[in-house]
C-alpha cells in the first residue's frame, strides 16, 4: 500500500513538474506532421503556398517555444538550385531568432539572452539582407522582410527603425499598386503597425487594403459582413474604414431609406462599457443619419444615445448642443433630468458660464419631482451660491435639498451636511472642492483647460454598489529621474471609495463615506444611490495648479446601455 | 610715360600680390603650429562629432561617480576619505574599461579633490569630468534672474575651473543637470518680477528658460577665456528648452543629457540636430538592479538595459556608419549603489539598503506592475553593489552582471547594421 501510494505521489510529482515546465520539444505526432510539411515544402513551386506551408511549420514550432528545432527543420527544406526556396528559407531563419530573442526577453531567461543576442541579431538582418538582394517589390516575401526588420529595429528602439518604416511603406504601397498577389499582406502590414501605435501609417496601409476588397462589383452584404468581422476582432480602424465605403455605397443608392440600416451602425459604435467602440465615429454615423434623412430620422432615444456618446468621447460643447436639442425636443423623456443636470454641469464647469449653468439647475430644482438629479441641482446651487460668499442663500438651498430628499439620497444628502458646517462653522468650503471651482470659474485660471490630464471612469453607467474604477493619466513626457511630484485634489460625488492602491477598503469617515487622498491618482468607488455623479479632480504640482478636469458616472438600478 | 607707369603698376601689382601669398603662408603655417586644446570637438559633414583628447578620438566610456559608503548622508567628504575609495573603485574601473568619471560637484578641499583627479588619471588613465549643479538644489529655489545669485554661483563655477584647469586628468566641465525642468514649473520653480507680469504661461516658461540658458552661456563664455583646454557641456534633462538654448548660449560646446527612456534613447540623436546642432554626450542614463514588482535584486535586468543603452551610444557615434553621428559616449548612472538616497533626511536609513521606490518609469517595463507603478529603485542603480563587509576600511564592491557585460560590449562593441539598400 505505502509503494503505491509512493509511486501516485512520484506520478503526480512527475505530472506538475512536466507541467510547470515551459513547453519544448514537439510530440511525436506534431513531430510527424513537421516532416510531411517539409516534405511539402520542398516539393511546392508556389509562392502562396509556400507562405501558408512555412508559417503551418513555423506554429507547430514556435507555439512550442522550439526555435532551434524549427531552425533545424529548416536546414531540411531546399537546397540544390531552387532560389526561391531558399529565400523562404531566410526570411523564416529571421523569424524564428528574432521570436526566439523576443521569447527570452519576455521571460527574462537572461543566461541564453546574453549569451546569443549578438550572433543572432546579426543572423536575422543577415538573412533578410539576402532576402531583399534577391526579391523585388512584387514579392511578398520582400513586404514581410521589410516588416520583420522594421519591427527588429523597433523594438530595440534603434535610429535605424525610421528608416526601416519608411522603406515598408513605400514599398508596401508600391506592391499594392502593382498586381499585388497576396492583398492580405497589406491587412498584416497594417495590423503589426496598429499594434505598435503607428496608427497613421496603419490607416493608410487599411485604406489601400479597403480599396482593394470593396472592388465596385463587389456584393454589399460581403463589404458588410467584412466590416463586422473586423469590428468583431476589435480592430475599429479597419472597420470604420470598411464601413465608410459601405456607407456612402447604400447612401447613394438608398438615399434617406438607408437610415436604419446606419442607425444600427451608429449604435454599434456608440459607447458601451465593455465593448469596441468608438463614439466619436458613432457621432460621424449619426451626422451622416441626419444629412440623408434630417432632424426626424432620430427619434428621441437615439438623440439622447447621441448626446451621450458626445459626453463620453469628452466632446463636452457638442454634447451640450445635443442634450439641449433634446430636452427641448423631448421634455417628457425619462432621461431628461438627467440631461438637464449634464447641461447644467457642462455649462457651469466646462464653459465657465455660473449663470447659464445655474438656469439648468434652477429648471430641475423648480420641478416637482424628486430625482437624484433634482437634488443634485439643488445641491449645486447651493454650492453655487456659498461660493459666492451668498452664505443665507446657500444655507437655503441645502435645507431645502434635506427637505427633499428625506431619508433618500444619502451621499449627496452627505455632502449638503458638510456644506452646513462650513457655514456654521464660517469656515470656507472644503480645500480640494473650493480649488475645484476656483480654477473652473475664476476669469484668471482660464488656462485651466482639461488638456493637461485625462480623467476616466470605468464603468460610466453602473449599477448601485458596484465598484467604478476612477482614474486619471498625466502624461509626464521623459522627465529623467525628476518626476514632479503631483498633489491629486478629488472633489464631488465620490462615493464610497476604496483604495486601488494596496486593495484594502478604508473604514468610511463621520459623513458615512471616505476620500482618496492626495497622493491617489485612481481609486476604486462604489455608489450607493442612482444618479449623474460628478467627479472633480485638479492636480497641483510645486508650482501651482497643473489643470483641472470632470468626469461623469451615471447610476443606475440596473446595467445597461441607454 | 605710360609704360613707365603701366610698370609701376605691374610692380605695384606683382609686390601686393606676393605680399598677399606670404601672409597666407604665415597664417597658414600658423595655424598649423597652434596647439590643439587639450580635450576639443572635432566636427565633420553632416554634423558628426567626435571628441579629441591629447590628439586623439576619445569616446566617453564613462561612470557616474559618487561613493558614499554605507551609513554615510550625501553630505560625507568622500574626497577627504583617508581610505582612499578612488583607488579601490579606479582599479576596478580600469579592469572594466571605464575611461572617463563623472563628478556632479567638487569636494570643498581643492588640495583632496586634486589628488582623486590626479590619483585617477595617473594611476588608471581615468579622466574626470568637472560638474556644478549651478545652485539647483538650494533652498529656496535657484533664482536664475538674480543678479546676487548669479554673480555667487558665477564665483563658485570660476573658482572651480581656476583652481583644477590644469589638473591633466580633466576631460570637460557640466554645467547644470537636470536644472532646466525648473523653468517648466516642474521641480524647483522660480520665477522673477517681468516673468510674473507675463500671464500667459507657456511664455512665462520661456522666458524663465531664456533667462537660465543665457546665464550659463555667460558662464561658459567665461570659463572659454580663463581655460581653453577643456569643452564646456550644458547639463540638460531630455531635450527640454534646447530650442531656447540654440538661440542664447552659442558658447556652449556639448550638451550633456539626462535621460532614462528604458532601452533606448529614442530619437534624440537626430532630434538635438535640428534643435541645438550639438555633440551630446549621454552625462546620465542606467538602470536599477532591483525588481520591485518581485521585490528582489534583478541584476540581469539592470544588465539588459545598460549593454542596450551602450549598444544605441555606440550606433551614434561619428565613427558608426547608419546612425546620427553626434554622440561622444556616455556616463552610466552610476558607479556604486548609494544607501542614502531613499530618504536623505533619515540618517537610520543610511545603513539600510531600502528597497522602496520613490518614482514610476514604464519605460523599465519588468517591473511596472509594483505598487502604484513605482518601479525605480534609487537606491540601486550601482553596477557595483556594496556590502557592509569591511575591506580596507571600505564597504566592499562586488560587481554586477552590468559591470561584466558592459565589459564585454566595450570590448567587442556588436551593433546591427541595416541591410544596405537595394
């Protein structure tokens, strides 16, 4: 019994160590399929083919992080005087060493790094100097040398990547305009420069690409189901490229009847918490909607849909214009106290116009209904108002908000409290509040412009009680070793917040709630009644104020998109 | 009568001529005899540079030099050390190939900083260059637009190259580090009188770097005058406030940058030729060897990055075909771990080596998921580490894996050319 269950143990021993081992050598079975490929191989003329048989041998490799054994099939395919192959051959050479140094670096296996980098490094533009001495621009082995060797020199940040990129698109661009034999070359060329942010270079590449598949003979319904292809595998440059060519295609030949089929373009671009999208183009679908079929062919769930993606691609005057169409177009719709309230933030804080601003709010808080958003406005007008030094009127408003909201409403009814003992006790409104609209008010700091750092939320319509991930990203630029130092004043609707920092929740503080500090530049919150909620944030470094910026989240009973 | 004048004239003609031939010999031949400065930049088409030193080119394989022993406040009088940690750490360089130190500011005895310069130079062929932090880190902040202050910090800069111009192990002077940050507000904000009428404050920035930039280009004028010998390089964060710099410091020689951007160096070789057309000598750049995602010491990915940094020094030296051709060589940071650096006000911390970061750089991207992305070790950036155990009165030095394959690099420098166009 003790042998057996010794031998179970060694067993299972076995098992996880073979498991936590990375992966190497191939199977017998992966091991019988390299050389019937290299057999292929060796026997194949075809260009195309050759590409799809080297890359099918290439995986069975790579995904096995085997370098040297792919290498080592490699030494099996060509020979004798089939040029062409042993081109292949080269470019495949490349390929493998520079995965294998990328694999090692990724995984920081330094001993093999350090010890072969030089060699191989000179093997992979060795290989690819043959390459491109012995192919034109017609070939496609030449585009994917070319691409090879300009990611080779950017990723080791050399001068030479310049150079490299330009040479790939010139001569990617002069394949596609010659009888380009394999067109997706160009999708892959374009593909690798997205992933590496070369996103113009990128469009340019998916332009011609576009071109070249929405041939004019081609099938509308193909061009549609290619742009939700790529729209499906995230890739919105190439989709929005396509779906510009099948917009103005079905707009010329539908006119105004091709509405609802841009409509459902225009939703599937709009924002969405968890997936692709891309508003401001959503925004770009719903110009187009509005130029074939006038004002009428949305109706008000889509101008309420367009506003609101304004509002998240941070197009805060084009949302205004558009929550105000829609609140005077639509004053009955559930969602209009909402966009009242945006309005009356937008205005105040973004425009720097406290009086048109406080109309917004003065409408909400006159209306009979109670809303989150209606006691939102009180409370901003009150707010207002103590800001001023109009200290009674303030007093007013926020008892009059209390009034309101009864047992309901408690954060925002939080707030007003605090506000209360600022007046009680004479003392000014809260620093990091006070700063907040100082900056966004004061005629002086109208260089305070929200361009210096992003504010995001994540999600922006949550559910009650769920964490909402708050963040803010200032771009440094490369600063050496003396980082400014960043003081990270949050203001507003917070919510009841945890720290991202180190996970841990923080036991909330007398008002029921706590506060990131100072030094937080995201924090995770949570909300705990429905509602718009503000976010506030201004960064002070050590020679003042750097910039200032708002955010809102809006909370909902449930999760949803409008 | 006219022949007699037409020959006064040819004589006339023929005299001003020869005349004018031997003044273009003696300049000529005078020019050839003047001797060479010391330590010059030689420059070539294409605004290429190369650094001359006793006559011959000399790439800067340099080290950023700062040993204060474990236990000790950045304030401790290293020069004065009677146990001579020079020498110990000359060896050890020389072994390496380091050929050049640098030095951020002299030490207050002229007769103790003489003998490191000399000790250096004589003993292990390393030569030093000169720095001054021009006043930065003063409290309160550096007035660059004051006249008090300049003319102090002026004194304190001449003083300096007065005192060690003749020392043979000198290689250049830095004016400055990272102190032109401080004209964007970022660290150590000044600002004068006309600056604070200004109220747009991008022009509030350029003005304080217009200010900053003419002073030490006053500074460098003078230093050209009292010694001829040695360049005179700007100290510089990144490239900032450089386009200020072309304009109003035309006697500055080499600009000498900080930069920590990971691997690579990004465009800046190409970027300072059409900014300020410069040498630049890469005076502050490195990697720390402590993983603090892991929380361990990484020595091999400090060893990555510095022979990836060398590699791109190298790829842009005048002598390397492909790349821009402008730089001179470079100073890692730094020679030996500092103990004292994570908090210098904490003298019980002086004897710990902390493992806590106080700054974020994603271009160190091993270890960017630490807490609150802070991933930059201060306190470890030697490619030498120290240990409390004693050898010859000083904190022994146990190289880094850096320290090998930099060797190794400068030994056989490998870079990878492009494929020659087709």
């Amino acid at each position: 019994m003790k042998t057996l269950l010794a031998r179970t143990v060694i067993i299972v021993l076995f098992f996880l160590v073979c498991l936590s081992m990375p992966a190497f050598a191939l199977d017998s079975r992966e091991q019988k399929k390299a050389s019937l490929l290299v057999t292929e191989i060796n026997k194949t003329k075809d260009s195309a083919k050759l590409h799809a048989l080297f890359n099918e041998l290439g995986e069975l490799y790579f995904n096995n992080n085997d370098f040297d054994g792919f290498l080592t099939a490699l030494s099996s395919v060509g020979g004798g005087d089939n040029k062409g192959l042993a081109l292949w051959n080269d470019y495949y050479t490349a390929l493998a060493r520079y995965r294998q140094l990328k694999y090692l670096e990724d995984n920081q296996l330094w001993e093999e790094y350090f010890a072969n980098q030089n060699s191989w490094r000179t093997q992979i533009t060795g290989s690819i100097a043959k390459v491109l001495e012995g192919t034109t621009t017609a070939d496609p082995l030449r585009i994917l040398s070319r691409l090879l060797l300009w990611r080779f020199y950017q990723d080791q940040q050399d001068p030479a990547r310049e150079l490299q990129l330009s040479g790939l698109m010139a001569e990617t661009e002069e394949y596609a305009a010659g009888n380009a034999a394999d067109i997706g070359l160009i999708k892959t060329a374009a593909d690798e420069l997205s992933s590496y942010n070369e996103k113009g270079n990128a469009r340019q590449l998916y332009k011609i690409y576009v071109a070249k598949i929405v041939a004019p003979g081609e099938e509308s319904g193909k061009i549609k189901k290619a742009a939700l292809g790529f729209y499906s595998q995230g890739n919105l440059d190439l989709a929005e490229a396509v779906y510009d060519a099948y917009i103005e295609r079905i707009a010329q030949a539908q006119g105004a009847a091709a509405a609802p089929e841009l409509i459902e373009i225009a939703r599937q671009f709009s924002y969405g918490d968890n997936r692709p999208n891309d508003p401001l183009y959503a925004e770009k679908v719903f110009a187009r909607i509005e130029e074939l079929g006038g004002k009428e062919a949305l109706d008000e769930k889509l101008m309420y849909l367009r506003a609101f993606n304004l509002e998240k691609g941070k197009d805060f005057l084009a949302a205004k214009d558009r929550y105000r169409d829609f609140v005077a177009s639509f004053p009955d719709n559930p969602e209009n106290d909402e966009a009242q309230y945006k309005l009356g933030i937008i205005t105040t804080y973004i425009m720097r116009d406290i009086s048109g601003g406080r109309g917004y709010f003065t409408k909400l808080s006159d209306s009979d209904k109670v809303s989150p958003q209606v006691i939102s406005a009180i409370y901003q007008l009150g707010l207002l108002a103590q800001w001023e030094g109009k200290n009674e009127e303030a007093r007013r408003y926020y008892l009059a908000l209390k009034d309101k909201a009864g047992d309901g409403f408690r954060e925002t009814v939080a707030l007003a409290n605090e506000r209360i003992a600022e007046l009680d006790g004479s003392r000014p409104i809260e620093y990091n509040l006070k700063t907040f609209i100082d900056v966004s008010l004061r005629p002086q700091d109208v260089q305070s412009d929200r361009t210096k750092f992003e504010l995001n939320c994540h999600p922006y319509r949550s559910p009650r009680n769920q964490d909402v991930n708050i963040s803010s990203s200032y771009y440094y630029g490369d600063n050496g070793c003396l980082q400014p130092e960043f003081q990270y004043l949050w203001s507003g609707h917070l919510g009841a917040y945890h720290d991202v920092s180190n996970d841990s929740s923080t036991a909330p503080d007398s008002r029921g709630l706590t506060k990131p500090d100072t030094s937080q530049s995201a924090f995770t919150t949570q909300y705990i009644h429905n509602g718009s909620k503000e976010v506030n944030l201004v960064i002070v470094s050590a020679s003042g104020v750097v910039d200032r910026n708002l955010d809102i989240v809006d909370v909902y009973d449930s999760p949803g998109t409008p | 009568m006219l022949e007699v004048r037409l020959k006064g004239f040819r004589s006339r003609k023929v005299f001003l001529l020869a005349a004018s031939c031997l003044a273009l010999c003696f300049f000529i031949v005078g020019m050839a005899s003047r001797p060479k400065p010391a330590v010059w930049v030689k420059k070539f088409k294409g605004s290429r540079y190369e650094l001359m030193a006793a006559g011959k080119p000399y790439v800067v394989k340099g080290v950023c030099y700062n040993p204060i022993p474990i236990g000790k406040g950045q304030d401790y009088d290293w020069w004065s050390d009677p146990n001579k940690p020079w020498l110990t750490d000359g060896r050890l360089m020389q072994e390496m190939g380091v050929n050049t130190v640098r030095i951020y500011k002299a030490g207050n005895n002229p007769g103790s900083v003489k003998k490191v310069i000399s000790d250096m130079y004589n003993i292990y062929g390393i030569r030093t260059v000169m720095g001054h932090w021009l006043g930065f880190w003063e409290y309160p902040c550096p007035l660059y637009g004051g006249k008090e202050f300049q003319e102090r910090v002026k004194k304190e800069v001449l003083d300096m190259v007065r005192l060690y111009k003749d020392e043979p192990g000198v290689l250049m002077w830095i004016l400055g580090n990272e102190n032109n940050y401080s004209c964007f507000g970022q660290v150590n904000p000044w600002s004068t009188d006309e600056i604070d009428k200004e109220t747009d404050p991008a022009k509030q920035n350029l003005m304080r770097a217009r200010v900053y930039y003419s002073f030490v280009n006053e500074l460098a004028a003078e230093i050209h005058k009292i010694d001829p010998n040695h360049p005179v390089a700007l100290g510089n964060g990144e490239l900032l406030g450089l386009e200020v710099a072309r304009d109003v410091s035309p006697d500055i020689d080499v600009v000498a940058c900080i930069i920590y951007r990971g691997k690579g160096f990004g465009n800046i070789f190409n970027s300072l030729k059409s900014i300020f057309d410069r040498p630049i000598l890469i005076s502050e750049f490195g990697a720390d060897s402590y993983d603090a995602y892991l929380g361990k010491e990484d020595q091999n990915m400090q060893a990555f990055f510095l022979q990836a940094q060398w590699r791109q020094i190298y790829q842009n030296l005048a002598t390397t075909k492909g790349g821009a051709g402008n730089c001179i060589g470079g100073a890692m940071f730094e020679w030996a771990d500092e103990w004292w650096k994570h908090n210098e006000y904490d003298a019980d911390g002086w004897s710990r080596h902390d493992a806590e970061s106080n700054w974020s750089n994603p271009s160190y991207y091993f270890d960017i998921k630490a807490a609150n992305n802070k991933n930059m070790n201060e306190e470890w950036f030697g490619i030498v580490a120290l240990s409390k155990e004693d050898e010859s009165g000083l904190d022994r030095r146990i190289p880094r894996k850096a320290y090998y394959l930099v060797r190794e690099f400068w030994k056989n420098p490998v870079l990878t050319d492009p494929p020659r166009k087709k």
